[in-house]
C-alpha cells in the first residue's frame, strides 16, 4: 500500500506557521503524516469505510472529550463552550491534516489538571465535612460537567470527602468484624489513615498525570479517530505495537522481569523463572532500580522518570548486556550485569493436568489456553497450535477419558493457531469463513486428515471468550465434534484485524519515522453454516449461568460495532464423533444446576449485580452512607464463599511429564499449587465433568471410554 507524498505535503504546509500549546516539543509533520496514514489507510482496505462528515465529526468531538476527561473532573462547562465551535468542523481539519480542535483542548485540559492539583492539596489539609446533605454522583456519563471553577472545587472537595469517609468506614468494618483483635484502633486513628491513604492515591495519580506527554492524548485523538469506523480499528504508536507483539506472542527479548512505577522509582515487581535475571540469582523483587546502562555507554539516572521509558532502556536485542544499578532491601546498592534473552512468558502459555471427580468420572485431561499467543514468526514451539498439540499428546499418552478444553477469558488471537488448532479434532475441511468488504469470502480449511484427539470433548467458555476462541467453539459445535459448555453467549468478536505498519505504506519522510502502526479491522469470519458471531456470539449448547447472566456484555456494549450479517454456507461434515444426544445431556446438566446450592446462589448474584449496575450516586452523609455500607456488606456476605470451598472429591493431578520442569524452582511449585487450588474449587468443572460423564454413557461414538469407566457410578 503506497499513499501519495504530494497530498500529504500539500496537508503538511498547513503546520509550518502553526503555533501550538505544548511545553514539549511538537512535530507537526510527524502528526500530520500519522494522521495521513490512517485515513489513507482506513479508506482503502477498512472493511466498512465511511466518509469523512458531519456525523463522523461530531462522534470524534464526543469520544474524544469523553476518553480526554471521563470523569468531568477537570474540565467546567465553560471550557466546554470554547471547544464546542469545533464539533462540526473535526472533519475538515481531518481532511486537510490540521489538529486546530486537538491542539485547543489540551491547554484547557493542562489548567484543569493544574487547578484541580491546587484544589486536592487545600482540601486535603482539611477539615473535613462528613455530615453534607444529600448525593454525589460517582459515574462521569451522568454527571454534567462543573458550571465554573468554583463548582469545580465544590466537586472536588465532595470527592474526596467522599474517598476519605469511604476509606474510613470500610476500615471500622474491618476492624469490627474482628472481635477479638487486640488492641483495636479508634475511630479517630482509622480516619488519620484514611486521610492519609487519599492523600497519597490522589498524588501519586497526579504525578502520573504530570508525567503524560502530548504524543499520549494525541494517541487518545488518533483512537477517536480510528474507534468512529468499528471498536476494534485502532493506532499503535511504535511502543504499543512493541508490547502488543509480546503480549501476543508470549515472549519477549530482554531481562525477564516485571517492573512498576513506586513513586519517582521503578521497582522490580516480579523476576520471570528461567529469564536472564533469575539466572543472576541477584535481581530480586522489590529491588529498586537507580540507573539503567548499556554496556559501554554512560549511566542514565532513571528517578523520576516514566516506567514505559524506563522498560525501553531495559529491554533490547538478543546477546546485548544491561547493567542495572538497585539499591536492595538493606539499602546497599549494586550493579547486577545481564545479558538479553528471548523471554518466555510463562504464565499465557497452554498448561494441562488430569482430573476425576470420585466415584462419578475419572482420568479427564483438562487443557487451560488463556490465550491464542504466536510471534507470528513460526517459532516453533512458540505458536499456541503446536503447544496445544504436545499437550494432547501428553494426554493421549495418559490414556485419558476425554478432553476439556478450557477457554473461559481467553480473548483471541492467532487466526492462523485457530485454524491449525481445530483441525486436531477432525480429519479436514473448513474451519472458518473469512470474507473482505469486496470479493467472496475465503475459507479457511484443515487440510491435513490426521485426527490429533477423536475422543469426547468439551470447550468450555464464557462471556469474555472471544474471536479466535470463537471460531474454534463455534467450527466444533457445527460439526458437532464437541459439546460447548459455558454462559449464556460468546463475547461476539466476529471480526478480523490486521497490522499496517505506516512506515511501509509511506514512502520517503525517513527522518519522521517511525509512524507506528493502525490495527484495522478488514475482514469479518462467517461460521462454515454461513451464520457469524458478530454481535450474538456463540451461543454453547449447555449454559451454566454467572454473575453476568442477566446483563448485557461483550461487542454491543461497545459503541459502533459492525453488524450482524450472514452469507452462503459451505459443505462440511465429520465422521469422527457422532454425538446424538445433545439435548439429553441439556436436560440432565439444567436439572443438576436446578439443584446446585452454588448454581443457586450464581444467580442471587447475578440478580443483584443487575440491580446494583445503575447504583452509582452515594449518600455525603457519614451515618446514611455507613447504613448503606453496612447493608451492602450484609448482602455481600451470602456469596462470601461462593467460589471458594473445595469441591468435594474433585481431584487434580499434573502429568508425570511436567513434573521435572515445575520442581526446576520454587516460583514454579507456587504457581503450579496456585493453578491446582483454583482448579479444585471451580463449580463449573465439577458439572462440566458431569456433563462430560453422561456424554460417554450416552455416546456411542465413546464406546471405548464406556468399557474403561464401567465400574464408575
């Protein structure tokens, strides 16, 4: 994809006399040529582009000012009126590469932040008024913005006052409910912590605002840009497109560790086993970290300065050294000299275990995939399709019953994986429809007839299972390979995102480069039975009901989504696994979770989160809020345990394969028995397991699974 440099040139001339608010340097240029770049962009390959109008205009002017100031804490209504000559004009500036709306906001913003900065440091030296009438709104949307400066302080004095008699009752509460505590602390102490504790949250929060560039909110502008043609179209600036590609891929080149702000330092968070720095055995957590040096260059003192920055300067190509200067718990101050790695991410990769449930069903393999990860490289060993594969194996080694494939929470990924990846449980065939806004749709196919699993399975989601875990639930469910198991729909993410790497797609301007990246949506993937899961999801065959049962989640909550659309089928069929008798497994897990205290007490929740979802105004009064407090605790106290008692004979056990890496370390054993004791309380594997017990008494195709549980009740 080439643009042409004559347009953007003549849209770049615009700047040159161009003064802009900013006490950091500006390149007009650079802006005005990312801009180019994801307009031009978005106008040639965007699956449903539209035009550049009025109604695009005033959805900027709106998106913008609400993702600039979500909470209306900083702007007044006055500041609202001297942008509101831009709503209707956002497109023309856009058309010709101007920023003149952009670059009036920030100034208003940057004296919002600098007034309501003065105004937490008065009020938060007191006194205090925990006796005020009436409500305050906590949700920015409902509130309107502050008429003036002075109704602004008004806010902000109600807003803290409220943080600090929050704070405060929740710690009387705490220190209530434990009767027997020694030496309990006063009324009077708790509020002297609880100021204290508003005062540092709200300071710390300030220095992060303080910290936050014009490239930030002009980030902000770009995805109010981007956002108007569908949610999931979207800028990365170069850094963005650097943590999505390692959050993505499950891997990183650098140190191997987690860093966090803690105030003008950067602590160390958590050391990755098996990285470079846990190979030091000196980085340790909560070191703090003084300066950062590239072997054979100069120190840089890194206090003060801001954490993206500062993972930059840590992180960097294989082979290359990183010195880090900590100081340690006991104050003494160290370099520890590391050498770059490819980093693996542990905790997003497949892991697998063996799971029974006494005297009912033994001997399932049970596969948690939090993500489908790839480098996009084809490393092997890195791709999401080939892990899934090893871990079959282990399971098929294992002689186990049948497979649970979970994929609660798992948000997508690797189209590429998702296609491999289901293609193990059947011989070939399509796996997923994919069509662009011009042409027929291209299917994605198996092509390979070796069946890597043929016995019972079950893919378990929810409503946070979205796109690639999508098209797998609903490919196997068409085929009627596997029986879906989970909330009452799929997020419905039924749409496809590729990267554009704006450097490549303009030519020339080398010294403005790098642009950074536009994620855009271009495609939209059909079911093979034509149906998509754009908007309604995947609907699973049992439904197990949670907290978010009786709201509405996923892709419609969000704001201009693509429409629900269907095309022709495609011819498709399995001969691996007939299963027959759907609707009585329905039947059978509906009366069992009729029955279930714990199924039970899902829905009271789910009940009350519904009802609570609009509660958002508290009462200014100390006595009237601890009353509601107080009785919202009480309520809360019924689902205390909900989630948290073992499940009764549901064992867990880890394949004798894993055992040499999970016992190479201490860090590995702690999570390794975090995984399992989460696992031995999930109500819902218990009658996922039971589901998959009537599966194989029913199934024919499970002859085999039937004899070897025969003995089972």
């Amino acid at each position: 994809m080439h643009f042409r440099s004559s347009i953007i040139i003549a849209g770049l001339f615009a700047f040159l006399f161009f003064k802009m608010y900013n006490p950091n340097p500006v390149n007009p240029e650079k802006e005005a040529l990312i801009l180019q770049g994801i307009i031009s962009s978005i106008e040639s390959v965007h699956f449903n582009p539209k035009p550049i109008d009025d109604n695009f205009s005033k959805h900027v002017y709106k998106t913008y000012l609400e993702r600039l100031d979500n909470g209306k804490r900083f702007l007044t209504q006055k500041d609202i009126d001297q942008l509101k000559k831009y709503e209707l004009q956002i497109d023309d500036q856009v058309n010709r590469r101007s920023f003149e709306f952009f670059n009036a906001s920030l100034p208003l913003l940057e004296n919002g932040i600098n007034k309501a900065k003065a105004y937490y440091r008065e009020i938060m030296e007191g006194p205090f008024d925990f006796n005020g009438e009436g409500m305050i709104e906590m949700d920015g949307e409902k509130r309107k913005y502050a008429k003036d400066d002075a109704d602004l302080k008004k806010y902000w004095k109600d807003v803290l006052e409220f943080e600090v008699m929050s704070k405060w009752v929740s710690s009387m509460s705490e220190r209530d409910s434990k009767k027997d505590g020694e030496n309990p602390k006063t009324d009077e102490e708790l509020k002297q912590e609880a100021i204290k504790d508003i005062k540092k949250r709200f300071g710390d929060w300030f220095e992060r605002l303080d910290k936050l560039r014009r490239s930030d909110r002009l980030e902000v502008y770009f995805a109010s840009i981007s956002n108007y043609f569908d949610p999931h179209t979207d800028y990365f600036s170069p850094k963005e497109k650097q943590d999505f590609d390692i959050n993505m891929g499950g891997q990183l080149e650098g140190i191997g560790a987690r860093l966090q702000a803690d105030g003008d330092y950067t602590k160390v968070a958590s050391v990755v086993v098996g990285g470079p720095a846990w190979k030091t055995k000196k980085l340790e957590d909560d070191d703090i970290i003084l300066k950062v040096t590239q072997k054979g260059q100069e120190p840089v003192d890194i206090k003060g300065m801001r954490l993206d920055d500062v993972v930059q300067l840590v992180r960097g190509k294989k082979g290359t050294v990183v010195i880090l200067t900590v100081r340690k718990k006991d104050n003494s101050v160290i370099d520890i000299e590391i050498e770059r790695e490819k980093v693996q991410l542990e905790d997003t990769k497949a892991k697998s275990v063996i799971i029974s449930l006494d005297g009912k069903i033994n001997n399932i393999g049970y596969i948690h995939l939090p993500k489908f990860y790839s480098t996009f490289e084809g490393d092997a060993g890195n791709s999401c399709a080939y892990d899934i594969a090893q871990e079959l194996k282990k399971l098929k080694a294992a002689d186990v019953n049948g497979v649970i494939l979970d994929l609660r929470n798992n948000s997508g990924g690797s189209l590429n994986d998702v296609v491999e990846m289901s293609g193990f449980f059947i011989k070939d065939g399509p796996i997923v429809q994919v069509k662009s806004r011009e042409g027929k749709p291209y299917i994605h196919k198996d092509r390979n007839s070796d069946v890597q699993y043929d016995g019972p399975l079950i893919i378990m989601v929810n409503h946070f299972s979205a796109s690639a875990s999508e098209i797998i639930a609903a490919a196997m469910q068409d085929y009627g390979r596997a029986i879906i198991v989970g909330s009452n729909s799929t997020f419905g993410k039924g749409t496809v995102q590729r990267f554009y790497d704006l450097d490549q797609g303009i030519s020339g301007f080398s010294n403005l480069k790098p642009l950074g990246n536009i994620k855009m949506t271009v495609q939209k993937f059909y079911r093979v039975n034509g149906g998509s899961t754009q908007l309604k999801g995947v609907i699973p065959d049992v439904i197990l009901p949670d907290n978010y049962h009786l709201i509405n989640t996923g892709e419609k909550e969000y704001s201009n989504p693509l429409a629900w659309t269907e095309i022709e089928p495609v011819p498709f069929r399995q001969d691996v696994v007939k299963i027959e008798h759907k609707n009585a497994l329905v039947l059978n897990s509906k009366k069992r979770v009729e029955q279930s205290e714990n199924f039970k007490l899902v829905l009271e929740s789910a009940k009350r989160i519904k009802e609570n979802k609009d509660m958002t105004a508290y009462p200014k009064n100390l006595k009237q809020y601890r009353l509601l407090n107080d009785k919202k605790e009480a309520e809360a106290k019924k689902f205390d345990k909900l989630g948290d008692v073992d499940i009764q004979g549901l064992q867990v056990i880890n394949l004798a394969a894993d055992l040499p890496k999970i016992n190479m370390d201490e860090s590995n054993v702690a999570r390794n028995e975090a995984f399992i004791k989460d696992l031995k309380k999930d109500f819902y594997l218990e009658e996922t397991l039971m589901i998959m017990r009537d599966m194989i008494r029913m199934e024919k195709s499970f002859a085999a699974q039937q004899a070897k549980m025969g003995s089972e009740n």
